[in-house]
C-alpha cells in the first residue's frame, strides 16, 4: 500500500505529524481521525518524491552497510520461516527515510504480482545487477534464503576491500593536503616578513631563499589567476577523465605501473572470479553471468579483453583457455580453473580462486599502508625542512657577517 505523510492535530491542540499506510488519501485521512487526531495535510510520499523537495534533496544516500544488513536480516527472517511479504515489510520499520520507502515501495510491487528481483530492478543505484540477478535465481530455485545469506557474505567481503583501500589512501591524501596548507602559510605569509627582515641589514639572499621569495611574490601577485586557473584544470580533468578516451587512456597508464597495474589485475581476477562463480552456483546460466560478471570490471581496458573471451567462451565453452588469453588471470589461478571445468565444479573452484586472491589482495594493501605511510613523512617532512632551512640560511649568513666585521674591528 501508498505510503502517506500527515500532519494533525491531537485533542489538546498539538501539533502531531507521522506516516502511514493506507489503500487510498481518504483512507488514510480516515485512519488519522482513527487516532483520535484531525488531519490537517495527508499527502503520499511517493508524489513528494516525484517533485522537488528540499527534505529528499539533502537526503543521505543509501550506503553499503544498509544494503548489508537488510540481506542479512532478510535471510534470517526467511529461514525462521515469516513470508517474504511480511519479511520485508517488517524490515522497513528497520529503516528510515529513502531506504525506508524504497522497501514499502517493493512490498507493493510484490503484493500486486511483480517478483521480488523485478521489484529491485526498479532501483538499479541501491541494488546492483548482481544483487538482482542473484535474487532472481534465488526466486527460481526456491533457495532465496541460501542466496542471500551467499550475497551477504560476498557483499561483505567487496566492502571490506574498498574499505581497506580508503585507508591506504586517506593517510597519504591527508598529509599531502597538510603540507600544501603548510607550505602556503609559510610561502605567503611567514617567507615575506623574514626575508623583509633580512633585506634591510643587506647583503646577497642564499639561492633557496631567492626561490622561495620568488615563489612568494609570484603567488601573491597571481593568486586569483592561479586559484581559477586551478579550479579550471580539475575541472576539464575531470571531465575529460569521464569521457571514454579518457577513461581508456588512464585505465591503460594504471596497466604500465609496476605496482598499480598488479593491483588492478589482482581486484579485476578477484572480482570475476568470486561474482562468476557466485552467480553459477546460484543457477544463472554461464552466458548471462559472463554478461553481468564484465560489466563490472572497472579497467575499460580489461572489460574489452574479458568481452573478448566472453565471446569466445559462449561459442566454444572453453573457459581457462579463452581467460589465459586475456593475460590477466595468473597461471595459477587458470590452473585452478581449468581443474574445476574437468571436474564439474566450476562454480566451487572460481569461488575458490577468489578467496585466495582475495587473500593476496588484502595483504598487498596491508603491505601498501605500511610503506606508504612513512614514505610520505619524510615527503611532508623534507618539504618543510628546505623551507626552514631557506629561511634560516640569510640568520646564517647575517651571523657569519657580523662576527667578521667584528674581527676587522677589533
């Protein structure tokens, strides 16, 4: 049933707001005066969605422990044996705001006939292709449950690499980001007054000291250029990064990095392997799950090399020999494949495969954070030094001046 936002009045005169469900506006309206209130405004929230309003404007979005966490409830409720109806109806008292409507929008759906994965569909930005088509299979063979507590775990799995991976990066971000800042206060600001200092007593300033006063000049007198100019740049990169040239040409640069380019290949072995496998346990067929399992590679450069194999595999079924082709996929892991294609346990040594790899790929960013890490204090660190020592260099000079204008004098 419709959602409905009200406003009312209770018996001493407050002002009262709450939701609904209702069937209808006037059933709705009917059940506020039910609770001993007189309605003042009833409106269906699915109708605020469709216009402009600030409250959904400014709305969080959905994130991925949500998701998380209504697969895993559902499951539960499912293997206690409460209706798939009810279940998700009882899960959107869970939540609040759009996750909580877009679940009362599902119970609706699936209450007038549509199945549940068509229901999901509907949300491609909450509910990836996977999770659909895994729920679809799930539907069709009756295993919905076992699905979803498969989903959970891989879901959880993929949030705790792109978590691990923030990490790595937020270290290194932040202390660039602080050493900027410290390097413009210092250029700006503190360079001009001491190096002023120092040109009144005379003399030549040292060639760091000059570099810097220079920059410093150069920044006050162009900083609104610059500062446009900066914006405008990331600006066109961004755009141009977006594009499909550009997206290919950077995907392409991350292949010829020696580190990069063995992470990117390991998270893309990874995430095929451990989805692919995943949907074929699950019951889709392998020509629809090579289809879903490429569109989520996020190297364009790798996703035409695994369309290529797709192709060549839906035709032939040969699906180590094609994957070795692509030169992603380690001998070992093609090993492993082809071991699970002979034997009939395909689905169970891809899931395999991407464990391991799994493995691998957590290590290296343990690996990455422990190294990075120190290798940009010394960065920041050896920045500001040369800025201190610049400044300190004319105290040097000035010093070693005037001890040898006492020494003539004396």
């Amino acid at each position: 049933m419709p959602l409905f936002r009200y406003n009312a009045f209770n018996k001493q005169g407050k002002s009262v707001a709450g939701t609904l469900e209702a069937s209808s506006l006037q059933n709705a309206k009917d059940l506020v005066r039910s609770k001993d209130l007189m309605p003042i405004d009833v409106v269906e929230i699915s109708a605020l969605e469709r216009g402009f309003s600030l409250k959904t404007l400014f709305e969080r979005s959905i994130d991925t422990k949500s998701i998380i966490l209504f697969t895993k409830q559902l499951a539960v409720l499912l293997k206690s044996g409460v209706p798939l109806l009810q279940s998700i109806e009882l899960l959107a008292g869970q939540f609040e705001g759009k996750m909580h409507r877009i679940l009362i929008n599902v119970k609706d759906e699936i209450k007038s006939g549509k199945a549940f994965a068509s229901a999901l569909e509907e949300y491609p930005r909450v509910f990836s292709k996977i999770y659909v088509q895994l729920v679809r299979a799930g539907e069709a063979s009756g295993n919905l449950e076992a699905v979803l507590n498969s989903l959970t775990i891989y879901l959880e799995k993929a949030d705790d690499i792109k978590r691990r991976v923030k990490k790595a990066m937020s270290y290194p971000l932040l202390m660039l980001g602080f050493s900027a800042v410290v390097v413009v206060v210092l250029i700006a600001f503190a360079v001009p007054k001491m190096v002023k200092t120092f040109a009144q007593v005379g003399g030549e300033l040292p060639a760091s000291t000059q570099f810097l006063m220079d920059m410093s000049d150069y920044f006050r007198n162009n900083y609104f250029i610059l500062v446009i100019g900066l914006i405008g740049l990331v600006v066109l990169f961004k755009y141009w990064k977006s594009s499909p040239a550009g997206t290919f040409a950077f995907d392409k640069l991350y292949l010829k990095l020696p580190l990069i380019s063995y992470f990117v290949k390991t998270k893309v072995v990874v995430n095929f392997t451990k989805t692919l496998g995943l949907l074929l346990e699950s019951g889709v067929n392998l020509a629809e799950a090579l289809d879903i399992v490429c569109n989520i590679i996020n190297n364009s450069v790798l996703t035409r090399s695994l369309k290529s194999a797709r192709d060549k595999i839906i035709k032939e079924g040969k699906i180590a020999q094609y994957l070795k082709e692509t030169n992603i996929f380690p001998p070992i892991a093609i090993y492993m494949i082809e071991t699970g294609e002979q034997s009939g346990k395909l689905a169970e040594m891809l899931i395999e495969v991407g464990n391991e790899y799994e493995i691998q790929l957590s290590e290296l960013i343990e690996s990455l954070v422990s190294k990075i890490n120190p290798a940009m204090i010394i960065l920041v660190g050896g920045i500001i030094l040369f800025i201190v020592m610049a400044m300190y260099a004319p105290m040097v000079s000035m010093g070693e001046g005037i001890m040898g204008g006492s020494d003539i004098a004396f």
